[in-house]
C-alpha cells in the first residue's frame, strides 16, 4: 500500500479531479480510495494493476458526490432563498454524466492529467510559495514535512500555507481546467519550481535509508519532458530538462556497492549515463534565440561543465564560477551564495570559501539548512582546523535525517576527531 501510494497518488488524484472539477472533493475521494483499497486489497490480494484500481475507484466516488450535490440542488430549492446553492456554471455541475465524459474528453494543450493539475495549481491568485507548496503537496504527493524542509521553513509554517492556498482556491472557485495557452506563461515559472523541487527532494531524499527517491525522480524528469514538448521555445524549460538529465546522469555513481554515499571528486566517471549527458548537453546547444540566461538555464549550464569534465581535478573552476556569479545576479538567493562559496574555494583556496560562508551565516536565511555546515565543516578540514570542522560536522549530522548522508557525516567526524589539532 505505501508504494502504491507513492506512485499512484499523483496519477490518481489528477484523473479525479477531472472528474470533480474541485481539488478538495478529488483529494477526498483519492484518500477514500486509499481506504478501500487496504481492505479490498488485504482480503483479494493486490490487483494486477494497482493505479487503475485506485483511479476507477476514486472516479466513481468523485461521480458519486455529484450526482449526491445535484439531488440536494433538486430537491431542496425551496427551503432556501434563491441562488443560496448556486454552484459553478456549466454542464458538469449539473449532470456527472458530462462531467465524466468531459473528463475522458482529449484536450489538445495539455494533454497529461499531473501537468494539467500542475498549472491549475500554479493559478496566479495564489501567492507564489502557496502555488509551489500546494502543488507538491497534492500533486506530487510530497509529506508536509518534505515540502517545509524545501522551504527552509517549520513544518506548522508549511501546513498552515497549504491549508490556506486550498481554501482560496475553494473560496475564490478557481476552475479545474486546462489554461490557456495565453495563460501558460504566467503560471510557468512556479510550475518549474515546482519541478525542479520534486526532482531535488528525491535526488537526495531527506530522510530514509535510501539516498535516492527514484519514483521522484523519474517524475520530475517526466513532467519536465513534457514541458519540452508543449513549449518547445521557452529556454527555461528546456534549461530545467537539460539541468535534471545532466544532474542525474550521475545517479549510478553517487554511492557505492555498500551504500556509502560518494563525493563528486570520489566518484567513477566511467559509471555516469553517456547517453543523458549528450541529451542534455545538446538541450544546452538547442537553447532557442537570444537573450539574458535564466536560472534553469545557468544551473544547466553548471552541470555541463562538471558533466564534461574529465576528472575532478580538471573540473573548469574558474569557469563555474563565472557562472554561479551570473546565477547569483539572476537568482539572489542565500543556497546559490553557499554553492558558489564552494566553488570559489576550488578558485581562491578553502579560506577564501570559508569567508564567503560565514557571510552566509551571518545572513541567517540559512538556518536549518544542513548543507550549510557541511560546506563550512569541509572547508574547516581542509584548513587542518579539526576541532572546528567536528563542530560543524556535527552540527549538520544534527540537521540530517537521510541514513546515506547521517552517514557520510559520522564518518567525516571520525576522520577530523582522530589527529592532533592542526593536522590535515
């Protein structure tokens, strides 16, 4: 039941909300869905397909309230003043036969149910964080726990943000419909964000024993795809493929035999996916027309540099930082300052980096943010500042929940903790 419900929920609450036309009727429907399914399924066994199974079930309960709401609009008009019960315009309110057969109806914008729920999401009503953070929750079926941590936020905080954006959405009767292909566009920049979240939280998920979450990024990567395909001349869009595929051409070599997470510098080259490199690198060379870079498009840009290069050691440093400086201009952000801080000390040398980090503290957006003493404990060590870097170390083991990582920080501890102060 839990991978059902880690793979299915997003296809089986966007075929749903089709049929509800109301994202808080669909999300109850799926969840009474889930429910029938752990005792059908406990007494007959796990069907042949589980997905099917759940969309069928959910859909007929989705039909199921609107023919219930239309019996009540029928039968009690008179013990209400006019107009009390008016609901949404249209057929589907009316007669769930139409809803159904609109719902299985082709549509030739957007013609997947998750990216179709993705934009209706992303409605401009809502405030952009609300947009992102609903949509991880429903579509992608993110924990609220996941999407705060994405957020560098308490968990309450995110929960709280949720609620609301559902409740606007409700309050507001926001449409559950394809938007135009006028409309794409100002919905576009938070359905990437949208993206490029789910695919980070399962390139390195934040808590459980496996350091990647596959489902998640086999989605992400997805919906960027079809992105590609409805918007093929948005250099955004193809910058966010061009950034995932070239990301994750590294999967493979991320950890070893035994699980032992495994540095960029530690990795086998030889073991990373040619074939996605090439794709995402000729993304890149594709890019359509002139004009400034935006951030999917820098970020692609950094990880063709470290695709390409044939060896750590090798890696263009220079270059890459050129790089993070136009992506910082572009996207301020306090995790771009920390990455190009990183880099920079590949440039300027460890003190130079630590002194860019410790402005990044200083800032405090960081707070929480576990790769933040991660980076300053590595630079730490490289300085021979043991006691220093063990601190730091220790600090990010106290921010980390994902078995590969805890880890990898255990270990590092152990190695700073066993020489003289000073040593290297």
């Amino acid at each position: 039941m839990a991978d059902a419900h880690r793979r299915e929920w997003a296809f089986v609450l966007a075929a749903t909300a089709r049929v509800a036309r109301d994202i808080d009727v669909a999300e109850e429907c799926v969840q009474d869905a889930y429910v029938a399914a752990l005792d059908a399924w406990t007494r007959q066994g796990i069907p042949r397909n589980p997905g099917a199974w759940l969309t069928t079930t959910a859909r007929r309960r989705a039909l199921d309230a609107l023919r219930r709401d239309r019996t009540l609009r029928a039968k009690l008009p008179l013990l209400i003043e006019p107009g009390a019960l008016a609901g949404p315009a249209g057929p589907d309110a009316a007669d769930p036969a139409a809803a159904g057969a609109a719902a299985d109806a082709p549509d030739d914008l957007i013609a997947d149910d998750r990216l179709r729920l993705v934009f209706t999401c992303c409605h401009p009503a809502l405030a952009r964080e609300a947009q992102v953070a609903l949509t991880l929750r429903l579509v992608c079926g993110l924990s609220t726990a996941e999407i705060a941590q994405a957020f560098l936020v308490p968990e309450p905080t995110m929960a709280a943000r949720v609620t609301r954006a559902k409740k606007k959405i409700s309050a507001a009767r926001i449409p559950y419909r394809v938007p135009g292909a006028a409309e794409l566009p100002d919905r576009l920049d938070a359905v990437l964000t949208v993206v490029h979240l789910l695919y980070t939280t399962g390139h390195t998920a934040p808590a459980g024993p496996d350091l990647v979450r596959a489902d998640l990024v086999d989605r992400a990567t997805g919906l960027a795809r079809m992105l590609a395909e409805l918007m093929p001349d948005e250099r955004e869009v193809r910058g966010l493929l061009a950034l995932l595929l070239l990301t994750d051409a590294r999967r493979a070599a991320r950890a070893a035999a035994d699980g032992r997470l495994l540095l960029l510098e530690e990795q086998d080259r030889s073991r990373w996916d040619r074939a996605a490199i090439r794709e995402g690198t000729g993304l890149i060379a594709r890019m359509p027309g002139p004009g400034r870079a935006g951030r999917f498009a820098l970020q692609a840009a950094i990880a063709a540099v470290h695709a390409e290069a044939p060896s750590y050691t090798d890696t263009d440093w220079p270059r890459l930082l050129r790089l993070y400086d136009e992506l910082l201009r572009a996207w301020p952000t306090p995790v771009v300052a920390l990455n190009r801080a990183v880099v920079h000390a590949m440039v300027a040398g460890p003190g130079a980096g630590l002194a860019d980090i410790e402005g990044v503290e200083r800032d405090g957006r960081l707070a929480g943010y576990r790769y933040l003493p991660a980076a300053k404990a590595d630079l730490l060590r490289r300085l021979g500042r043991r006691e220093d870097a063990a601190r730091a170390y220790r600090a990010a083991l106290d921010l980390t929940a994902g078995d590969a990582e805890r880890a990898f920080l255990a270990r590092r501890i152990a190695e700073v903790s066993a020489g003289p102060p000073g040593a290297v």
